[in-house]
C-alpha cells in the first residue's frame, strides 16, 4: 500500500495501539485486541528497517497505554493547585516511555528472518521485562484483556506472560499465512477456551467455616485525610464493624485509620471495643524509630497487636521518592500517598501471616497485588490471600477496575482464594479459579459478610514460575531466525 507511508502509517499504529486497550477492564472488547495487534504485527513485519519498525511499535505502545493508563491522571487531581499541571505530562511520558518497549520490540523483530516471530518472541521478553526493570510495572499487559473469561485460566499453566503470548501468537500467524495462519488461530484460541471452561467446571475444596466482615467506608481521597472528615470516616468503620453479631475477624482497607497508633494508643482499644474483642485487620500507618510504614495491623482482645505487616513494594513517587530524604529538604518534594513522613519506608518483603483458625493468609497492600512474582516469592504457600487498598487514588473511571482485575489473576495463578477490601470498592470475594463470588457495589458505604473460600494445590505456574515460557520464547527465538517456507494461497 504505497499510501500507507510516513506519518499515516504511524497514526495508523497508534489508533492500532489505542484500539488493542479497548479489551482491557472495564470495556473488555478483548476481539478488538486481537484484530488490532494482528495490525500491528503486519505493520511490524511490512517495516524495511529496523528504525521504521521502532517508530510504528513506538507510536502503537504510546496509543496503547495512553488509552489503558488515561487513570494515571487521576492522582495529580486530588490536589489540583499543588499538583494538576503535572497530569498531561504524566500521561505523556508515562505512554511514551512504555511505549519504548514495544519499539524495542519491533526493531529486534526486524532483525530475524521472520518478523512476525520475532515480534511475538520479542514483544513477550520485553512486556516480561517491564514487569521487573526499576521495580517493575505490569499494568496493561497484553494477557489482562482475558481476565474474568475462560482463557484466563491458562494463567494456572504458563503465567500472565503466558496469556499474552498465546494471544499475540493467535494474532500473528494470519499474518505469515492468511489462510493457514487463520486456521492455526482458531485452534489456539478454541483449545485456550476449552481447558477454561473445563478447568472452571472442575469442583473446588470446602472453605473456612468461619465469618468475615470485609469493610467499605468510601472515603473521598479528596476528605480523607481532612481533620474535620477524619472522624467521621472512622465512625464509618467502627459502625460497620459493630452490626450485628461480631465477625471472625473484620478486615479494614489499606490506611482506614487516621491516627496513629504510636501517638494515640487508645485507638486500638475502641477498634477492637466495636468487635467485641474479635481480630481486625486494618490498613494503619505506623512509625519506628524515625521511619513511617504503610502496614496492616490485625488487633484483637483490648487492642492487642497479634500481627503485622509492613508493605514492601512501594509506588515510585506515590509512596516514596528517590533519594526521598534529600528530595524533601532540598526541594520540599514528598511522596503523593505518605500521610507520616515525606515517604514509606519498605517492609522485608512478603510474608504469610499465621491467624490461627482462619488460616495462614498472605497480606497485599495495594500495588503489590499486580506483581505476580511478588506473591510467588511468599516465604510458604498461605490458606488465602487478602488485599487490602485504597483505590480512590485512582478514580472512578478505568484504573480501580484494572487493579481489580489484576488481582483476581493472581488467584488464578496460585490457585488460591483472595479476599479483597478497597475503600471506594471493589470489594470482593474471589475464589481460587479467580471468579467474583460476591462483592460491594462500588463507591458505596457498607459491610459484606463472607466466608473464606477453599484453596486449590500449588498450580503448574506456582510451581515452576516464568521457566516453561523461558523455554517457550527460546524455541520462537530459534523459529524466528529460520526463513520460512512460502505457503500456498
């Protein structure tokens, strides 16, 4: 198509990048993913140079996550005086610079012998990488547009990074053979769907017989930390916390609790006071020795500390800055989310907290439920997982409903049931196959009374991590430099 050259050819891939976004929560068009990225790829493998194919993955990666990201501004509109005239350049640089990826992507794919191989071996390493490289960020990962249909239990098998590359091989293979390739897809995407419908029909195990309270107080980011609103919000939680018959165990979210329990001990007594003495997890920042945690604190009896944990992986500049100390003296900067201190500290790492008859449970605050390495390095395998968050930083329009669904893949991966407990919602009850069995309406007061639900074994991927899609990207690698046969048309 000789018109299609220069700039038309790179808006087409961005509108090809913006248009694969579209299956992402909460539209879920995940069709249109696979017809946009088989664009791309054929805009990839058409590329004479490596330099052309760099510029057409770097335009669709910059349409694709400014579209799948567009949430990114919500953060700097809480505070728009201090911080909105930062939001366009966030959108900008953070679109642009994952973007990269996709270009690096494209130009090493011009360097084999088969270029829509190469995209597809090289597309998944480099998505793998941005997971990991400067503490990772996995958001919109091509795989996420498959979560909370039945091809997301391949995740069981082969991981995220195995639902994007069974997706983008079915995209591709129309691309090097337009009639065999479309063949080989349909069987890709018809065996995908028959193991998740099958693997979704398969029985679970019998949870806990005991209760949980999960709590939503929907506090406004905006109020949230308002001297006049704080008490409030915590009468929310306590009113919550007291109806009816005490839970097993009431389960807060992520910094519910304005005050700090180092400066105001009697705080812990009248949250245990509401649940009778019952344990309740909640979200409460907490300082040692000069240094401030974002933690979850599960208190019980008079407000005694049965167990605690300090949250790991934190938010570049959302809950500590680089070189934070420096950056706050130098400059004033501090970390949008540290409410004590200009920024967190990071705790250990993961742990399994031991709660008695409700089970070994592995905590997740917030951000840390998106990476699934993270919870695959827990020091032992937990009974469940609970996430605690508070997702009104993120709006109310794209980013709390990819969070979601990122976490509800973890399940999957694992095998194990997540409870999970927003502010603003979503609240939820997922079982170990990653299905929703109840939650809260989101942006709305209230309470959900649950049971923990039943843990599978150890899945194929919790065993064995990323090494069978290793193997897996190796031998496309080798496919890839081979030349390939011409097929008859």
């Amino acid at each position: 198509m000789p018109w299609l050259t220069g700039r038309r050819r790179l808006a087409l891939a961005f509108a090809l990048g913006a248009g694969a976004a579209l299956g992402q929560a909460p539209w879920g068009l995940w069709p249109l993913t696979l017809v946009a990225m088989a664009g791309v790829t054929a805009l990839v493998a058409r590329a004479t140079t490596s330099r052309s194919a760099f510029a057409v993955g770097l335009a669709a990666g910059t349409g694709h996550f400014a579209l799948a990201l567009s949430w990114i501004v919500e953060p700097f509109l809480i505070d728009i005086a201090a911080h909105g005239w930062m939001a366009p350049f966030a959108v900008v640089l953070l679109s642009s610079g994952l973007g990269l990826f996709w270009g690096a992507a494209a130009a090493l794919a011009r360097q084999t012998r088969t270029p829509a191989v190469g995209f597809v071996a090289s597309f998944i390493a480099l998505e793998w990488l941005r997971g990991v490289i400067l503490t990772g960020f996995p958001w919109a990962m091509l795989g996420h547009v498959w979560i909370g249909t039945p091809f997301d239990q391949l995740a069981a098998l082969i991981g995220p990074s195995g639902l994007s590359l069974a997706l983008l091989l079915a995209t591709a293979l129309p691309v090097l053979w337009p009639w065999r390739g479309l063949a080989g897809s349909a069987l890709i995407l018809t065996l995908a769907f028959g193991f998740g419908t099958w693997r979704l029909a398969q029985p679970l195990p019998p949870g806990r017989d005991l209760t949980l309270r999960l709590v939503q107080p929907n506090a406004e980011q905006s109020l949230k930390w308002d001297q006049a609103m704080a008490d409030e919000f915590f009468d929310r939680l306590l009113d919550l916390t007291a109806e009816g018959t005490p839970a097993d165990l009431t389960i807060w979210p992520e910094t519910a609790v304005p005050f700090m329990l180092e400066y105001a001990p009697s705080v812990a007594e009248i949250i245990t006071s509401a649940s009778e003495g019952k344990p309740v997890a909640a979200g409460i920042q907490r300082e040692d020795a000069g240094r401030y945690y974002n933690s979850l604190r599960v208190l019980q009896d008079d407000g005694i500390e049965r167990a605690r944990y300090d949250k790991a992986h934190l938010v570049p500049f959302g809950e500590y800055i680089p070189f934070g100390d420096l950056a706050f003296d130098w400059f004033g900067l501090r970390a949008f989310a540290a409410q004590a201190g200009a920024t967190y500290s990071d705790g250990p790492g993961p742990q399994v907290l031991d709660l008695g008859p409700l089970g070994r449970v592995l905590p997740l605050i917030c951000y840390e439920a998106i990476f699934p390495r993270f919870v695959a390095a827990a020091p032992a395998r937990p009974d469940w997982m609970l996430q605690v968050t508070n997702d009104a930083w993120f709006g109310i329009r794209t980013g709390p409903f990819q969070h979601f669904a990122q976490a509800r893949l973890r399940a999957v991966e694992q095998g194990l049931p997540l409870i999970r407990v927003a502010n603003t919602g979503i609240t939820a009850v997922i079982d170990a196959r990653g299905r929703i069995l109840d939650q809260l309406p989101f942006a709305t007061i209230g309470a959900l009374d649950t049971t923990i639900p039943g843990a599978l074994p150890a899945t194929a991927y919790a065993r064995w991590g990323d090494g069978p899609l290793a193997l897996l990207l190796a031998g496309l690698a080798l496919l890839a430099m081979r030349r390939p046969r011409r097929a008859a048309h």
